[in-house]
C-alpha cells in the first residue's frame, strides 16, 4: 500500500489560537492615543459600548458570585476583561476559572501570550513556565507543547546560551514531549523534526576542532532520526529523504541507487518498513477522525472504532495516547473517560499517571459519581497519604449527581478506605485515628438521612456504623447509640429493630435484646410487621428465655394481635358495603339479562357474565380473608405446641374504586418510597408493586389505594413528578377495562387466585382440539359433524307418560335423540313398567 500523508495545518508561537476569535489584547497606551484622536461622534458611540460593556461584566460577576461553575459565564467574564485590558481582574478570572476547570490548549496559549506582552524578566519566564506546564498537563496538544519548547528556547537565558545546564533542560523537556505525544500519528512528528532542530543547532556551536565533541552530537542527531523513523508517522517517506541527505552531508553514506532504501543500514531500512506498514493499518482511521464537517457524535464513534482496534493491536502506550487525543476532542464524553480509566486500571501499574488521569476526569466531568469513587480506589492503591485522599473525597462532596446511590456509593467507598487502613496498616504510613471513621459516619448520616428516611440505604450504613463500633471500636455503648439514633430517624422500620436486636444476641446480651422486643412489640409497622415482630418475639424467648419469660411475652403478644385483627377489619368496611350491594346489582341484573338475552349477542353474554364472576369471587375472598384472621388471632395460645414463623402476605383481591395507577416506577423502589412520596396527599391505604412471578423483581408498576376521591385526585396531580431518578405516570385506575390483577380475568372460565374453586359459566369459549375436558354437547373448535340437526317444535313442551308410550309404539321404534342402531336397546319390552301411566 503507498503511503499517505495527512497535513494538518501549521501554527507558529507568535500567533493566538483562540478558538472563540479573540483578539489579541489592546495595549492601554494605543487606547489612550486613539481616544485622543477621535471625534465627538466616535467618543459618543464609545460611550454607549463601554456603558453596555460595564452592564454586561456586572451580570457576569453576578451570575459567577452565585455560581463559579458556569462554564460560559467564565469564558465570557475573560473575554470582556481582555477586552477592557484589566489586567489584573483578567488574571484572576482565569486562575478562578482554571482552579474549576480545566483550560483548552487554545486558552493556554492565549494566557500565556498575553503574560508575556505585559512584562519581561526572570519572574514572567518562570510565570508563563508554570502556565505552559498547567496546559500541558489538561490536554495532549502538539501546538502548546512546540510553543512551549520554543519559548523555552527563546527565553530561558541557559538554554540560549547553550550551556550545560540549559541544554540538559532542553533535552529533558523534548523527552517529556516525545513521551506525551511522540506517538502521535498525524502530529507527532513535528516534536521529532524540532528536537532535531535543536539539536542540530547545538553542533554548529561546537568547535570544529574538537572533533570528539562533534562525533558525539553527530551521534546523538543519527539515533534521534533513527528513532523517528521507527515510529508510523504522516509523510514518513519526507523524513526517510531528510535523514539521507543528512548522513550523505556528514559523509557517512553515499546514495549509489535510486531506491529510497539504498544507502542506509538494513536495521533502519526494517525499522522503517515496519513503521510504514502499521502506519498504512491506520491510515483509515485517522482520514475518518480527522473530519471535522463530520457530526460529534460520528466522529466520535469512530474513535471508538479507533481505540478497539489499537486495544487488538496491544500496544498499551499507543492506545493511551489516541485516548488522549480522543478527550482532547471530546473533553465531556463521560463514558469515554469511565473506559480510560478503566483501561488503565487494568493495564497499568505506575499509581502516579492514574491518578494524574482520573484527576483530569473529575474535573472534565464532575457530575459523575463513579468517576470519583474510582479516583479515591486508585488513590488508596497508589497509598497517597490521607491529606491528599480527604482532599479529593471533599472535593467530591461539593458536587451535584444525579442519584441519590452514587452519593451512597461515594461515602461508603470512603468509609471502606478508612476501615481498611486502619485495621490492615500498610507498612510506612501515618496511623490513622478511629474518631475519623467515626465522624465520616457522622457526615454520611447528616447527608444522607433527610433524602433516605426508612430506606434500606440507611439501615445499611447504620449497621455498617453499628458493626464498627462494636468490632473495631471496641465500644458497645457506642454501638448502641448508632441503633438508638436509627430509631429516631426511621423507628417504623422493623428491620432497624431486628437488627438492634440482632446485634445484642450476637454479643450474649440476652437481656438487653429482650428489653427491645418490649419496646417494639407494639410499634405499627408496614405490611405484617406488626404481627412478625410479635411471633419472633415469642421464638427468641422460646430459644433464649424461661417458661416465665414465654408465657410473659406471650401474654403480652395476646392482646396485641386481637387489636390488629380488628383493627384491619376496620379498615374494610367499604369493600363490606360493596359486597352488599353487589349481590343486590346480582339479582336487579339476572332478571334484566333474563328479559334481554335474546336480544344481546353471544360476545356481550359472555362479557357480562365474566364481570359478574369477578365481584362474586372479590366477596368471596374478603370473607375468606377476614375469617382467616379471625382465626389467627384466635389461635395464639397454640403457640406453646408449635412455633408460628412470621405471617406471609395472602393474594388479595381490590376492587380499584379509588386506586391510583403507577407506572415508569424505578425498579429499586419499594412500598415505602410510594408512602414516603404520597405523605404530602395523604389517604395512602394500600400500596401493591407488581412483580415478575417468575423473578420476583419488580416489574416498575405499581396500584396505590386511596380512602376516598379526593386523596386520589390529590395523588394523580402529581403526575410526572419525580422518584428516585425517574418521572412517574400517575392515572386513576379502571377496573371496567378487565385487564388481569392478581389471576382474575375476565374470561369467566380463568382462575381467581384465591383459592376458590371454580365455578362453571354457562358461556363456555373453547381453543384448540384439546377434547379431553369437553361436555358431551359441545363441539372442541375444528372438530365438526355430518349430522344434520333437526329441529321439532314439539321438543320444547313436557311430554306425559301416554305420548311417550305413543312415540315407542310408533313403526320406527326409534327414540327421539337415539340412533336407530341402539333403538332395540330402548324398547319398551326392555323396560317393563317404566311407563305406568299416573
């Protein structure tokens, strides 16, 4: 394949890269003379600007007083004090900017331009010295790492005099460069062609007569070609030239042929082939990257594309710099940062240039919770000290994410961090105090306990804190006061106290569990929890306690139970009320459908029909349900002969009269974030989470129950609002559509779900050519007869004794309905007596 070249365009030191088409900075003395010089129509037209000017910078130091994280209002607040000349307020725009986010090459540059008009000196060198590194650093840029090297070469009084220590600097900076961007395929080679430069101007400084002296540059000028050659760059055949006519110059070769490689060593003439040939394998891709009329989004799904192929190809270095030139594109495509670091966390093993990576991540993207976590793992591999990881972890605290988890995984990656190195210290490092567990514990709940109020994620934390003391703090009290503070927060979540108690088992505290179930026994809790917490009271003193103690709890639990069996019965009297009227509506319907059934069609019957049924088993099952917790609460003194285990939900049966229906529901989220979210309407009766029969997971849909219409108006005014990271669909449920809940449908010939036999419709629908559960006078779907049938008005009316003695005596001695085969079997001498008349 020939070689290709790609030209990007050229950019020298003097001029500015300024993507936003700034000028350069107006000097105050040129201000002052064209003022001078102007006319009163000009100064009035300058006036205006310069009061619009003045408007404008107040907004603009308004908005960023408020908020400093407003990228455009930075870059406009720099762009009006460039333009007003306000040296010193354009200096601290930019550090204040800088200090937030990190600077395009173009910005840099600019900067640094303009600290060098405004003054001269060992202090600007070092000034703009410092600049130069800080854009470096930010973004891979091959015009601010030449505009470096040659203001370094300009400028720095060593370097110019060719000295010792100035070229030893030279040389370190252009290896650092060579590093960072050396392999660059459509830039790096202008690095390689001004290293060569210098050192090319440092032989001509040599004496000729020293000639060991002109031997070593000479020498060291042939291995930087050499090295270059060896890299795939654009326009390799130029450089390939260039080191020829080089070498034929210093007499070392002569050209003998007309073949580019002919004349130089067979190891460079491979090193070079070998770099043509990958260059050609990506020639391809760097035509497709290097489109810039091409959208964002295709461009950069063609870096993408770039970077599996160098992963394939397994040159960690090369990939690391094409993710490099990838960012500097795309600097806010935070799933492109999340696969750099992860590919250098997984590639490679030098801490350092990790973390140097993630901390230009968080600062590209800081609204990314993961990016953070990640950051504070590397750091604690790299084992940076604890005031260069607290440092990172507040930075990330000031930042806004998206959900609330990613602030849950943030703090909990901190508390990890914390655990490990104090109970495992690494050799060397400064030992940590465990008061600094104990106050991010501290910070976490007082975060985290307003947005988390009977969560999981909060109990969570909490035993996490609970454990710690009790474990690694060595102090029981303590870890008591991190169950009693849960109280406080969510004390109707009986899994807190369960884990309260829990921890007290654990420890041999049976007494002080005890004390707790006396506590919390009585406490109203979601769902059964009433009645669970009151079983496994009575199992732990059946495992921990006296008889004394047992029948003390059990006297307690009694009582207990009765009052929420009969507080639950009360809390159904409208579907009592309804089961009433529903067998009234019954008896008004089946006289209508009597009179207007030849009237309907069969589809509407069999409608109609699969309607009634379904309030027939609702009441059913209500009066099924109430018996059976009348009986549970009757049965308590059965306990002694067999332990009960805590009571499991039955299928329920709702009539949806003031239901709400929930749907786009996060799939993470429980009864209580529905209970936590309606708090503010209020009325919550019931709340019912569908779920996938088969996982059991949540299927993001949800029925909510309402005492009355206006609670339920109340809940679907709240239609879009937010939960958890997702807006909800909220609309009044219909149960007149007859879509299935809870095995109910509106075939009458499907299962209730709730244990009820089922009962026969007399519209039976038939699928299939399954005949095996088929009534003798129906016909299975497909299946057909060549039997006519036959019609006899006189089949409607009773018939007496007499004509049937008449039909039997007819000729045919055939019976009606009989085929004439079995009528002998029907003869009336087969049945003597059967047809006396009365």
């Amino acid at each position: 394949m020939d070689e290709e070249t790609l030209n990007p365009e050229p950019h020298t030191v003097s001029s500015l890269a300024n993507n936003n088409g700034d000028q350069p900075m107006p000097d105050a003395a040129d201000q002052n003379l064209n003022s001078s010089g102007s006319d009163s129509d000009s100064d009035s037209d300058s006036a205006s600007d310069s009061g619009e000017d003045l408007q404008q910078i107040q907004t603009l130091e308004a908005e960023l007083a408020t908020n400093p994280s407003n990228y455009d209002a930075n870059v406009q607040y720099i762009k009006m004090m460039r333009k007003m000349a306000d040296i010193e307020k354009l200096r601290r725009a930019r550090e204040a900017m800088s200090k937030v986010f990190p600077l395009t090459p173009s910005m840099w540059q600019e900067w640094a331009d303009d600290e060098v008009a405004m003054g001269s000196g060992a202090e600007t060198f070092a000034t703009v010295e410092k600049l130069y590194e800080q854009g470096v650093f930010d973004y891979l840029s091959i015009s601010l790492w030449r505009d470096y090297l040659a203001f370094v070469r300009e400028n720095d009084p060593s370097v110019k005099e060719a000295s010792p220590a100035g070229i030893s600097k030279a040389r370190d900076l252009f290896e650092r460069a060579l590093t960072a961007a050396g392999l660059h395929v459509s830039e790096g080679s202008k690095i390689w062609e001004a290293y060569r430069e210098f050192e090319q101007a440092i032989l001509h400084t040599i004496d000729g007569t020293d000639t060991q002296a002109r031997e070593k540059q000479i020498q060291r000028i042939h291995v930087i070609f050499q090295r270059q050659l060896s890299v795939p760059h654009v326009d390799m055949r130029s450089t390939l030239l260039a080191y020829k006519a080089w070498e034929m110059e210093q007499g070392i070769i002569v050209d003998t042929g007309c073949s580019d490689h002919d004349g130089i060593s067979s190891h460079v003439a491979s090193a070079y082939q070998k770099a043509l040939e990958i260059y050609n394998a990506r020639v391809c891709f760097e035509e497709k990257i290097s489109q810039h009329d091409m959208p964002d989004e295709e461009r950069l799904k063609q870096f993408m594309n770039y970077l599996k192929f160098e992963q394939s190809c397994g040159d960690p270095v090369r990939v690391q710099v094409l993710y490099e030139r990838a960012i500097t594109e795309f600097p806010i495509a935070s799933q492109l940062w999340l696969d750099y670091t992860h590919y250098l966390d997984k590639t490679f093993k030098v801490g350092r240039i990790i973390s140097n990576v993630y901390s230009r991540a968080v600062k590209n993207c800081p609204w990314v919770g993961e990016l953070w976590v990640r950051y504070l793992l590397s750091l604690e591999r790299g084992h940076s000290s604890e005031k260069e990881i607290a440092a990172v972890f507040y930075k990330s605290q000031q930042c806004t994410f998206s959900t609330l988890d990613e602030y849950v995984d943030l703090f909990f990656t901190r508390i990890d961090g914390l655990r490990r190195r104090i109970s495992c210290p690494v050799e060397g490092d400064h030992a940590l105090d465990y008061s600094l567990l104990r106050d991010t514990f501290q910070s976490a709940s007082d975060y985290l306990s307003p947005q988390m109020k009977n969560t999981d994620g909060l109990l969570r934390l909490y035993a996490y804190w609970a454990r710690l003391e009790l474990h690694l703090g060595k102090d029981i009290a303590a870890a008591r006061g991190v169950w009693e503070t849960l109280l406080k927060i969510s004390g109707t979540m009986m899994e807190a106290w369960q884990g309260y108690i829990a921890m007290e088992i654990e420890s041999g505290h049976v007494n002080e569990a005890r004390s707790i179930y006396k506590r919390c026994f009585s406490k109203k809790f979601s769902g059964t929890g009433s009645e669970d917490i009151c079983y496994l009271w009575l199992r732990f003193e059946r495992e921990f306690g006296s008889l004394d103690d047992f029948d003390h709890a059990e006297q307690k639990v009694a009582p207990r139970l009765q009052e929420l069996q009969l507080f639950r019965s009360k809390q159904e009297p409208q579907l009592t009320e309804e089961r009433d009227n529903s067998f009234k509506k019954n008896v008004r319907d089946k006289r209508k459908q009597a009179s207007d059934a030849s009237e309907q069609p069969l589809a509407k019957r069999q409608k109609d029909a699969g309607q009634k049924k379904k309030k027939e088993y609702e009441v059913q099952n209500l009066a099924e349900q109430n018996e059976g917790t009348e009986m549970k609460a009757k049965g308590v003194k059965g306990v002694q002969s067999e332990m009960k285990e805590p009571v499991q939900d039955k299928t329920k049966v709702y009539a949806d009269q003031c239901t709400a229906f929930v749907s786009n529901l996060n799939l993470k989220a429980n009864n209580e974030h529905l209970h936590q979210f309606f708090s503010d309407v209020g009325g919550v009766v019931a709340i019912r989470i569908l779920k996938d029969k088969f996982t059991g997971k949540s299927r993001g849909l949800a029925y909510v129950d309402f005492s009355d219409d206006a609670h339920l108006a109340a809940a679907v005014a709240k239609n879009k609002k937010t939960l958890l990271g997702k807006k909800l669909s909220i609309a009044r449920s219909d149960p007149k559509r007859g879509k299935k809940e809870h095995g109910l449908t509106d075939q009458t010939g499907a299962a209730s779900g709730s244990g009820e036999p089922r009962q026969r419709s007399d519209n039976v629908l038939l699928k299939g050519k399954n005949t095996f559960a088929v009534p003798r006078n129906v016909a299975a779907l497909g299946w057909s007869t060549n039997k006519p049938k036959t019609e006899d008005p006189d089949d409607e009316k009773p018939k007496s004794n007499d004509e049937f003695r008449s039909m039997f005596l007819k000729g045919k001695h055939s019976v009606v309905g009989v085929p004439e085969q079995l009528a002998g079997a029907f003869s009336i001498d087969s049945f003597p007596g059967a047809f006396t008349s009365t």
